[in-house]
C-alpha cells in the first residue's frame, strides 16, 4: 500500500483479490485448489476481522442507518465464517466440497457488493482523504494481528479484540506447521 492509499481503495483492492482467489478455486483441481483455498480463507479471515475492528464501528458511527447496514453485513460475514469452517475440514476435490464452495461463491461476491454498495460508497461524505488514510493503516494494522482462519460467533470488535490474539497465535502456528508439511 502507498502511504496515499484509503480505506475504500484498500478493501476494494482486497475484494478484487478475494474474486480472483474464487475464481481459482473454483477453475483448479488437487493441489492447486486447496492451495488457492487456504489462501482464500486467509485473506478472507483477515480481512473480515479488520473490518469488524475498524470498519464497521466507523460505518455504524458516521454513515445514516449505520447500525442497520453495519448488522446486515455482519450477518453476511457470519454465514460466510460458519461455510469455510466447514469447507476447511473437506477434502477440496470432494463433490460435497464442490457443491458448499459454490454456494459460499456466491454469498461472498453478493457480501463484497453488499460492502462496496451500502458501506464504502458512503465514506467519502463523511470522512476527508486524510482521515480515509488513516482508517487503511488501522485496518493494515489490525490485519497485522488477526487470525487466519475463520471464527465464526467473533462478529463484533470487542469480541476480536478479547479472542483474535489467541486465535491469531494458534492459527499462523496451524499455518507454518501445515507448510512445513506440504
């Protein structure tokens, strides 16, 4: 990220990698798919969490109706925690994994457009370039620290701020081990 970089350029940035991340999935077998899968559930782990932590409190405070775009976004988010939970624990090749991936596609591209639509489209209203700048470092920030795998019932800041060390420790542990393995 350039030090000019905002909130909404950052996460917009992140979705389009999380759609290509999909598309992989999705177009691979073996190997490759899970591979490109772990690195979905990363990317979406982290990103999730630095929203819960930064984002969202921001939308609910500063855009009108906040609480309520902030709640349907969580629940999105939600949802989409207990699917790769599931998915996590499936062999990626599997018609049943095949089957529950297509239905997560689709809610998680549904959820980034939900997100770019109804909470980031808002932002330039009612924050400056500046503060819109610092909002990307605490997200940088809080991705720094999050965990990497999904959490599902972790929906809210404080509920990351008191379980997402922990789980952060145990999951990049997880994470190394399983590389080191292949």
């Amino acid at each position: 990220m350039t030090e000019r970089t905002d909130v909404v350029e950052l996460l917009k940035g992140q979705h389009t990698r999380i759609r290509e991340l999909l598309d992989e999935v999705a177009n691979t077998k073996g190997q490759d798919r899970a591979r490109h899968f772990h690195d979905l559930v990363r990317l979406l782990a982290v990103h999730e969490t630095a929203e819960e932590e930064v984002v969202h409190p921001f939308a609910r405070k500063n855009i009108d109706g906040g609480e309520l775009v902030v709640k349907d976004r969580v629940e999105e988010e939600e949802h989409a925690k207990q699917a790769l939970s599931r998915l996590d624990d499936m062999d990626p090749d599997s018609p049943e994994f095949l089957d529950q991936f297509a239905a997560l596609r689709q809610d998680v591209l549904a959820h980034a457009e939900n997100e770019e639509r109804y909470e980031f489209a808002h932002f330039d209203r009612v924050a400056d370039r500046g503060r819109l700048e610092t909002l990307a470092r605490a997200v940088q920030a809080a991705e720094a620290l999050a965990p990497t795998r999904p959490h599902p019932g972790t929906d809210s800041a404080v509920k990351n701020m008191a379980v997402g060390p922990v789980a952060a420790v145990v999951d990049r542990t997880r994470d190394v081990v399983r590389k080191a393995m292949g």
